[in-house]
C-alpha cells in the first residue's frame, strides 16, 4: 500500500511503503549528533534497567518518516542496542520542538 504524497515546491518528496511499527522504512537516524548523544543517555538507561550496563554499540532505523511542519515534525525511530550478549530494541519517538531543538522519549 502506498501513502500519498504531496509535492513541496522543489523539494523532491519519497513516497515510502506504509510500514508496521516493527518494519523499518529507512535505515539510519534523521537525529543530529547532539539529539543522538541525548538520546544515548536515557537508551543506555533504559538498556540498563533490563541487565545491561554495558551497551556496545546501537544499530538506528526509522519507523515512521517525520510528520507535520518544520519545527514541530515528529517520527518514530528503532535503535537495537547491542551488549552483555544480548540485543536490546527501543523504540523512541521524536518530536521537534522548535527549529533548532527536540525532544525524545522511549515508546516502549
């Protein structure tokens, strides 16, 4: 099923496939480095809280492609972190707070 797209001036736009929560539609992270070291802090956390103090490293995907207006966009992306022998998914949802800032918070 695909979603329909408007085109944005001369933006170029990519329709993506719809997409469950757990399918990835990009790989990667629409975060900058500092949103990521942010972020990082409160995944390790999380990743803590489940036995792991130890995370090694995190592999990024995009849920859910930015919605709504620039500076207040929100989308939803998938960070499997890997440490203590074990894989660790957290989803976390992003959301512009402005153009030059966001917030974060672990889905689930």
């Amino acid at each position: 099923v695909m979603r329909p797209c408007a085109l944005l001036l001369l933006f170029p736009v990519v329709c993506q496939a719809e997409a469950s929560p757990s399918e990835p539609v990009q790989e990667g992270t629409l975060a900058n480095q500092q949103l990521i070291r942010d972020a990082m802090v409160g995944v390790a956390s999380w990743v803590a809280t489940k036995g792991c103090d130890a995370p090694e490293r995190f592999v990024p995907v995009v849920l859910q492609l930015p919605e709504g207006e620039p500076g207040s966009r929100h989308w939803q992306e998938r960070w499997t972190v890997t440490g203590c022998g074990n894989d660790y998914p957290v989803v976390i949802d992003f959301r512009e707070t402005g153009m030059q800032s966001a917030m974060w918070t672990i889905a689930r």
